[in-house]
C-alpha cells in the first residue's frame, strides 16, 4: 500500500510552545496546573499529566495558593488572568503569539473607535478571550446578525477556515460603510487544509489523526470525507484492516494538536499491516 503522509499535519508551533513552557516549569514545581487541556489530545494529555502538568476547568479546582498555572495557547479573557493574580497564582502565559496579535488588533479596534465583529466559534476558548479584550462594544459574527454600527473592525478566530471567513467578509461588506479587517487566520491552518486537499486528491482513503475534541482535526476530516472514505482515529488501534480493502494507497494527516509520535505509530502500522 503506499502510504501519503502530510508533510504539514501535527502539533502547531503554539501548541509546541505551550508544552514545552509547561514542562519548563513543571521541572522544579509540581504540579504546574493548566486551565482546561493544554492540547487537544487525549493520549497526550495523559502524558502530561505524567509529568506534573494538571488539567483543571476552573480556578476554584486548585486548592493550593501559590501555585503555578499555565495560560493555554487559546489565550483566555483578561479578567481571568486578573482572578489570577488577585488570588497570588504565578502565572505563565502561553498564548500562542499569534493569538496575542488578534487580541492587540481587538483592542486597537475598540481605541479607534470601531464596534468590532470576531467570525468564530462563540464557545472557543480564543473567541472568549478576543470578547473580553474587546469588552462591550463587540459581538460575534452570525449571517443573523443585526449591524447597527456603520464602522466595523473584523478579526477572525485565528483557526477560522478561510472560505467561512471570506463568506463573512462578503456579508458584512454590503451591510456596512466602513469595515476594518485583520486577517489573523494562522497560516499552521491553511496549510494543513491545503495539504489535506492535496493529498485525498491522490489517496484512495484518509486517516485523520487528531483527539476527537480537536476543532482543527474535525475540520480536516470534513474536509477529507467531502472527497474519500475518510476515518478520525486518536490512535493506531482504532484502525480496522477492512476500511482498505478495496484501497492501493492511503493519505495520512493529522490536526494542529496531534505530537508526532503518534502519527509515527499509524504509519509504522500501516507499514506492518500493508508492507506492499
Ligand atoms: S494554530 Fe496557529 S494560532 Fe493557533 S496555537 Fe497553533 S500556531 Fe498558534
């Protein structure tokens, strides 16, 4: 069988940032908690866990003062950083920098007087967070949306599929006299996407490596099963030998938060499995 493997698939540089941060700081406190999953893994959040990093979901579930916390790549709205600091934790950021330059563009947004439209998902952990930079004078993009405001400032999730966000674009721009866009959309997604669409040209299957919580790997499956029989799996052992029965070749991906290892672990399963 021959096997097309995603020359970009895996963990983004955020994502990557963020682990390493945590571990930096694990090393010499423990545990070192992170407020929800630092990555969208299960299997890899297990791993973490290992290695004194903890998954909590809200600041009341950390007992202890004094303690560290970790601030996902996601970002989180700024009035949790400040319960934060106000209950003594010591904080260590690692909103993803591209993340970052979304909330400075919110903000500047707002300076200048703009009301500001973020297009994403309204229960992300990133659109909440752009909201709370944003503060009263903003909303979330939907095709239902009232625009009273003749001055708009746009700035997409940074994991927003480009087509939805061109859509929102072009809806807007016949609703209002004046719109200000930042293209924030991060190009680790894009190119994932575009490299998917590559490779199920020439596939006769696809497997989607990725945690089943991962946005950006459900986004790459859809995008694949649009095309060809395409499977989400976390790991090897959910593959079933039957879904290739009648395929000669395979394309593998994988989402934004899926470390390598276990994409390595598909494909050397794969390999076993099909050795011609
Ligand atoms: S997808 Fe892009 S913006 Fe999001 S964490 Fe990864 S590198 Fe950062």
């Amino acid at each position: 069988m021959k096997i097309y493997r995603a020359r970009y698939g895996g963990v983004c540089f955020g994502v990557k940032r963020a682990i390493e941060l945590a571990l930096e700081a694990a090393k010499n406190t423990k545990p070192v908690y992170s407020l929800g999953p630092l990555i969208h893994n299960r299997i890899a959040v297990d791993k973490l866990r290992k290695r004194g990093i903890i998954t909590v979901n809200k600041i009341t579930d950390i007992r202890n003062k004094g303690r560290k916390v970790i601030i996902r790549s996601h970002g989180v709205h700024p009035r949790i950083l400040a319960r934060l600091r106000r209950r003594g934790f010591e904080i260590i950021d690692a909103t993803c920098p591209r993340v970052r330059r979304a909330q400075r563009y919110v903000q500047k947004l707002i300076k200048e007087g703009y009301h500001v439209v973020i297009v994403g998902e309204k229960d992300h952990p990133e659109v909440k967070g752009l909201m709370g930079y944003a503060g009263k004078n903003a909303e979330i993009y939907s095709e239902q949306m009232k625009i009273k405001k003749r001055k708009i400032g746009v700035v997409p999730q940074t994991t927003l599929d480009l087509g939805h966000f061109n859509s929102a674009i072009a809806h807007l721009m016949e609703r209002v006299i004046e719109m200000k866009i930042y293209n924030t959309i991060c190009m680790a997604t894009v190119l994932r996407i575009n490299e998917a669409v590559r490779i199920v040209g020439k596939a006769d299957a696809m497997l989607i490596v990725g945690g089943k919580n991962s946005a950006n790997t459900a986004r790459l499956y859809q995008v694949c099963k649009e095309h060809k029989p395409s499977y989400h799996i976390e790991s090897a052992e959910e593959i079933a030998l039957d879904w290739f029965k009648d395929a000669k070749s395979v394309g593998v991906t994988a989402g934004a938060s899926t470390p390598r290892a276990q994409v390595d672990a598909v494909i050397k399963f794969l390999k076993k499995k099909f050795p011609h």
